[in-house]
C-alpha cells in the first residue's frame, strides 16, 4: 500500500512539473480562418440536380451521405426523385441512354448524377510475440522520495497476444449528365481506404494503442468510409467551405516575454471581436511601423473576413510582416493567401456561371427540393 501511495506521489509531482512548464512558457494563440474551396469538376452552369440511385451493395450508403452533404452546401437545388420509379432501372452504365431521357426531362433538372459503389472488406488474423513485465515473487530495498520501500523485482517475459488487421476500401464512381446539352460532362472516381491493426503489439502500448476490444464491425468501418467518400464527391462538384487553424504573433521568443498591447489585440480577437483588436494593432504600427509581429496580426485579421478584397490586404500585411521580421509563419502565411486567392477567384467564376442559369421549373410551379 506504501509503495502505491509513492507512485501515485511521483505520478502527481510529474504532472505538476508538466503544468508548470506549458503554463511559464504558454501556449501560442490561434484561431479558426475560412475560405471556400471552388469545386474540383467544373459541371458547366448545371444548377438543379437530380441524384439518382447509385448501382452497388452499399450504394445507397454513399448515395444518403452523399445527398444529406450536398443538401448542406447549398450550391445547387436538388430534385427530388424518390418518387418517380421509372428512375429505378436507369443505371450507371445507361445515365446517357436515349430510351431514359424522356423519364430524365421530366425531373425539369438541369442535369443528373448517379454512381457506382465498389467496396472491400479484409480482416488478417495473427499472433504478436509481445514483450510485458511480470512479478517474480522477489522484493528488494529501494529509495523513492527519501523513503525505503519494498519494490517487486520484475522480469521480461514473451507473450502471445492476439491481433486483427482491418483492411477496407470503397471506391465510387460517378458520372454528370448535363440534360441541356445531352452529354456526359464529367466521369470521375474517389477512393478511402482503412487500415488498422488491433489487439497485439498494440494491446499494451502505451498511447494511442486498439485494443483487440476496440475492433469496430465491418459496417461501422464501411459506414465511415462511406461519409469520407460522400465529403469527396461533394468537394469534386461543388464549393465546399474549408477551414485553416492560424496562430497569433504576440511578438515573443520561445514562448518569452512578447509585446503587451499586441497580446492585447489577441485577446480581443480570440473573442471574435475583430474591429477592436485591428485598432489595436494598427496603433502599434503607428508608434512601430517596423511592428512585424503587429502587421502579421493584421493580415490575420482581414484574412479571417474571407472576401477577395480582404484577402488581397491578408497577403500585402503577411508581406509586410516578412520584411521586418524573420518568421516561417509570415512565409507559411503569403503562400496561404496566395491559395486562397486564387481559389476565391475560382469560386467567384463558378458563382456567376450558376447566377446567370435559370432555376429549373416543375410542372407544379416550383422547385422539388429535398
């Protein structure tokens, strides 16, 4: 009982010392930035969408993730098809089939989706010689915090522990008919893939170990990389928003000392309150023009706003800050904003392509919307 209170005395000291340490030289500020990222296909300026059924064993797996994240989007009007089941025998391979383009015309869409699944499910069985410590019924004197203590001698002994290796993919296939121009106008595919090892050498690491118990079932593993896949499809035809961990410069080194207005402006922006913390960053700037890490919290600033025009000054301010001071994150920043520029220009051309296509009427006056 002695020696347990011991250990659990060392394992708190050492926890202590830990706190200690993150508290004396703190944690760098961040915050969440967003952007949009244009679409990877261009559809041309398709605008209502019907999302036919996806052919395959898990296809309407992908094909619910998949239309409940396009519906999140809200980048083109979905057609509601559930109802129509003459839809049901058009497949993958037919999408562009003269016979089902009546059926197809009458969804009043602009164009069509539709998929293959493929999927592929593998568990490897084996046995890990693992390496674990046993007692040997021996005790010998040991010192620990100034006290003498009884400590079991222990010894390295071979063990074989059970293992599962769960290997998945899942691929699908898609294709976009455009209903406007009668042609296919994209064909693409993604593919997620899963690797994991369970149980055996894993079972006794010391973090971050699966434990043969932790062996999810083959659905759940199917159904995860089913919504991975879904979130590719969605990101391949249509703007999707994305978001960038980006840390403040409060002006210290190592972790030491820093600038006290400038904490002062993160702490306003850490809040959300952005317009107080770029005033008081400009005001440094006024009395030190030479303000690196001032100027880079600017470009923070108006990068977190997300337009083109914010965007540009993001980029000027990083440039700035990069020539006044010797920083990795003023570089990391203007590659950034160089990619969320072009990016935005992308996303703006892809914008006004949908503005100027008319919304897609149905027979009842109105959009079928999901």
């Amino acid at each position: 009982m002695r020696e347990k209170r011991l250990i659990i005395r060392l394992g708190l000291c050492m926890c202590l010392m830990l706190f200690a340490t993150i508290t004396f030289f703190g944690c760098a500020a961040k915050t969440k930035v967003y952007g949009i990222k244009p679409a990877e296909v261009s559809v041309g300026g398709i605008r209502t969408l019907a999302v036919l059924k996806f052919d395959g064993r898990y296809g309407e797996t992908v094909r619910g993730d998949f239309y409940h994240k396009l519906g999140e989007v809200e980048h083109f009007n979905l057609v509601d098809v559930t109802q129509t089941n003459k839809l049901d025998k058009v497949i993958y391979d037919q999408i562009d089939d003269p016979r089902f383009l009546p059926a197809l015309e009458d969804l009043h869409a602009d164009g069509v989706i539709t998929g293959r699944v493929t999927a592929d499910i593998n568990d490897i069985h084996g046995t890990d010689q693992v390496s674990m410590k046993e007692g040997t019924g021996r005790y010998e004197k040991k010192k620990i915090f100034g006290y003498w203590v009884d400590v079991e001698i222990k010894r390295t002994v071979l063990r074989p522990v059970r293992y599962i290796i769960r290997q998945a993919s899942l691929t699908t296939a898609f294709k976009i008919f455009d209903l406007r121009t009668k042609r296919i106008v994209a064909t693409e595919k993604v593919t997620e893939c899963y690797r994991e090892k369970f149980g055996g050498s894993e079972e006794h690491a010391l973090l971050f170990g699966d434990k043969l118990s932790d062996l999810p079932t083959k659905k759940q593993t199917l159904n995860e990389l089913s919504a991975k896949v879904a979130a590719k499809l969605v990101a391949k035809i249509s703007p999707t928003e994305v978001s960038t961990v980006v840390q403040f410069d409060d002006g210290s080194k190592y972790g030491l000392g820093g600038h006290k207005t400038i904490k002062r402006g993160i702490e306003f922006a850490k809040r959300g309150a952005w317009e107080e913390a770029m005033e008081i960053w400009q005001e440094v700037i006024i009395i030190e023009p030479g303000n690196a890490a001032a100027c880079y919290n600017l470009g923070v600033a108006h990068e977190s706003f997300g337009d083109l025009k914010n965007l540009k000054i993001a980029r000027k301010m990083y440039k700035k800050a990069a020539r006044y001071g010797d920083n990795t994150l003023y570089i990391e920043a203007v590659a950034r904003t160089n990619a969320s520029i072009s990016d935005r220009r992308k996303y703006e051309q892809q914008k006004r392509l949908l503005q100027r296509t008319p919304v897609k009427k149905s027979k009842e006056g109105g959009v079928r919307v999901y």
